[in-house]
C-alpha cells in the first residue's frame, strides 16, 4: 500500500486503510507492535537531530510511541473531518482530564453538561476545584440559552451527547456557536456516536474525545482515550499530554488499532440491534420510557435526527413502577447479559442507574428504576427471549 491521502475516502475504508503507512506496516498488513523505551541513533549528530522534530513519524524515546501508536492517532485524525491530529490516552478518563487541563488555568470557570458521565463531574468538582477552577453546570436541553450562562470567567463547556445514563442529545452545533462568540473553548466527550455517527469538528466541537475503550477497541480488552482536534487546539493539546506523561502501550496501540478495522460493521450491528431491541421494549407493558436517541422518548431525540449519522448500542430504559429489588430480580434474570461497567465490546451488559444521585442543576423526575443496556453482537432474537424471561422474574419479584 502506498502512504497516501485518505481523507476523501468513506468511512469504512478510512478505517481499514488509515494510518497503515507502508514505511511503518513493512511486508505485513498490521503495523507491528513496537516495544520499546530507548530509541538508538546512530550517532550525536542524530540525536541532536531527534530533538528537532516533536511530530508523531520520528523515533525520539518510548514517551513520544513508535510506528504502532502513530498509526492509530493517524487513522483516528483521517476519520474526523476538520482534525491536525490525535493524541492517545491510557483511559477515557485521563482523555477528559488532560484535555481540560490542557485549557484550563486557575481563576477560570468550566461548565459541564449535568448528564456528564460520573468521573468528568468528579474531576471537575475535586481536582479542578483544588486547582481554583470553578465547575457549574448546566441543562443538557439548553441549547443556545447556554449564553446566558457565560461570564467573564467562563473558558470552556465540556459537553456529552447523548449524555450518560439518560442520553439527553444536545444542541450541539448551537452551543459551539454561542460559545465560540464569546471565545470559550468547547469540548465533546463523542464515545457513543464516535466520528463515525457524529463528525464532531464539523458540528462545531474544537476538541472532541472518546474512551477508545468502548467502539475504537470494541473487544472489551483494552483501556484507551483518544483526542482529536483542529489546528488551533493541537499543538496546546500534544504539549500537555507529553508534559504530563501520556504514552498508551504499543500492545495496546496495536489491539486498538485491530478493532478499528471492523469498526463499521460492528457500529452498524450494534445500531440494528439496539434498534430492534428498543423498539420491543418500548411495547412491553412493564417499560415506561426507553431513552434512546434514536427513538420519540429520548429528549433531544429530533436533534439527533438532525445531526447524527447513526446510532449506537448503548441506551436506556425505565421499569415502569420498579424499585430496586424488582430491578434486581429482573437483572440477575439475564443469561446473555452480563453485569459490569464499560460497554462498546461485543457483548452484552446490563446496569442498574440512578441518575438522580448525580444531578445538580436539573432533577430527573422519572418515577420507575433505569436500566442501561449495551447491546451487543450476539443475535438480537436471542437477546429479546432472554429478556423476555426476565420481564417474568421481574413480576415475581413485585408479586
Ligand atoms: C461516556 C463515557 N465517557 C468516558 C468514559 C471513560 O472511559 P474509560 O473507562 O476508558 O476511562 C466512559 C466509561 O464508561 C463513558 O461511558
């Protein structure tokens, strides 16, 4: 294969295509694992000229990756319309963290999504706050009203959407404008659409993040974060990160790497499949809301029908007069459904949520108990008599 331009590619061959240099795969198809702290050089006058260039493509030192981590920041930046570049993480959560920091400084205010995923909030309100940044948060339906909420403080918006748990979809072309007039600096966590469903640079984003954990690896076997961003942000970006120690292991790099290649049919599995399964769900007579973007129930749902190319597996739905117990029962229930954090692998998962702990400037007024489904790549016939089983544990336990 030639080093060439992908950018005017479809997705699914970005993904199969993107960052598999010649110069870096050699006779193989998969650019090979790179271990590797100490990079030799021939001589002085080499190493001198290591230090001249801090792109990704030159050996320097283990810190700054190998062939292996450069070609999959590459092929995530081909996938992003509007992106310089890409840097790796060793989760989502150090993703989020190191990009705030890379834009906050003390004295400055954050506002965040109230649906932010748990972690996000608790750095904003424990470390940003040790580090004299204020965190306020805001109503994911805000839209454009986000303006009024912008003081002479305000430095960045940290958005989700949807969001976590109740996957409210913002408005988030109309944020990024009203921010962007007041040069506030905005920032996505985009791990359920990925660029593949929601290109984020070109809606507006200037940084957008995923826990690579989730779809990019889709195996449920590697823990990475991966953030893209355009000229303006990168060079900021690649700085902190280096500055305060990010490297994700080639071994990682490369099981990254070898779950982007199916990214595409995977996405689109997991979409058909939760579709199905949502829409079941929603005629069941024990099941109030279903909060899938993708359907009526879910606030934000025709901004999703604006802005998205798809959707994912992962959503949402309420047991219509459940408490804890008969959620429980109805969980336990689950043969193909296994219980534990994550989701994005090819499997499924099912979760009991309360949103209502976590909320600060909204309330979440739905009276019956959540449950988060991940769906995934087994068949979705088997998925729904499993849950249909279920539904009669769960009446057991109301009984
Ligand atoms: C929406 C979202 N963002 C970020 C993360 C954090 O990713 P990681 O678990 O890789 O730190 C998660 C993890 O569940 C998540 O659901």
């Amino acid at each position: 294969m030639a080093d060439h331009d992908s950018g005017s590619k479809k997705p699914a061959t970005q993904a199969v295509t993107g960052g598999r240099r010649k110069t870096w795969t050699g006779a193989v198809v998969n650019p090979p694992v790179f271990r590797g702290s100490t990079h030799l050089y021939d001589d002085v006058a080499h190493l001198k000229d290591g230090l001249k260039s801090n792109d990704d493509g030159h050996f320097f030192y283990g810190r700054r990756g190998s062939p292996t981590q450069w070609s999959l920041a590459e092929a995530l930046t081909e996938m992003e319309p509007g992106a310089a570049g890409t840097m790796l993480y060793p989760s989502g959560v150090a993703a989020i963290s190191c990009s705030l920091l890379a834009i906050l400084q003390p004295g400055d205010e954050v506002l965040l999504t109230d649906s932010s995923y748990d972690p996000s909030r608790s750095f904003a309100d424990a470390f940003l706050k040790r580090m004299g940044v204020t965190a306020r948060y805001y109503d994911p339906l805000i839209g454009s009203g986000i303006a009024s909420l912008f003081g002479p403080k305000t430095k960045a918006v940290l958005m989700e959407s949807p969001g976590s748990l109740t996957f409210e979809v913002q408005d988030i072309p109309a944020i990024c404008q009203a921010a962007g007039a007041a040069d506030i600096v905005t920032l996505l966590d985009n791990t359920w659409a990925t660029s593949r469903f929601f290109p984020a640079l070109e809606q507006g984003v200037d940084i957008t993040m995923v826990a690579a954990t989730k779809y990019i690896v889709g195996h449920s076997d590697v823990m990475m974060g991966a953030v893209t961003t355009h000229d303006k942000y990168w060079a900021r970006l690649r700085r902190t990160a280096q500055q305060l120690g990010q490297v994700v292991s080639p071994d990682d790099a490369y099981l990254a790497a070898r779950g982007l290649r199916t990214l595409e049919v995977r996405l689109r599995q997991h979409e058909a499949s939760a579709l199905e399964i949502a829409h079941w769900l929603k005629g069941r007579p024990e099941v109030g809301l279903v909060l899938h973007p993708a359907l009526p129930d879910c606030p934000g749902h025709e901004l999703w029908k604006r802005d998205f190319k798809g959707s994912s597996g992962l959503f949402s739905f309420e047991l219509k007069y459940g408490d804890d117990q008969s959620r429980a029962a109805f969980i336990d229930a689950l043969q193909l459904f296994g219980i534990g954090y994550s989701w994005g692998g090819f499997e499924s998962l099912a979760l009991p949520v309360d949103p209502r702990k976590h909320r600060t400037a909204t309330t979440w007024s739905a009276s019956g108990a959540l449950v988060r489904l991940h769906i995934g790549l087994e068949d979705p016939e088997d998925l729904i008599a499993d849950l249909a089983k279920a539904f009669e544990y769960y009446h057991s336990a109301q009984s």
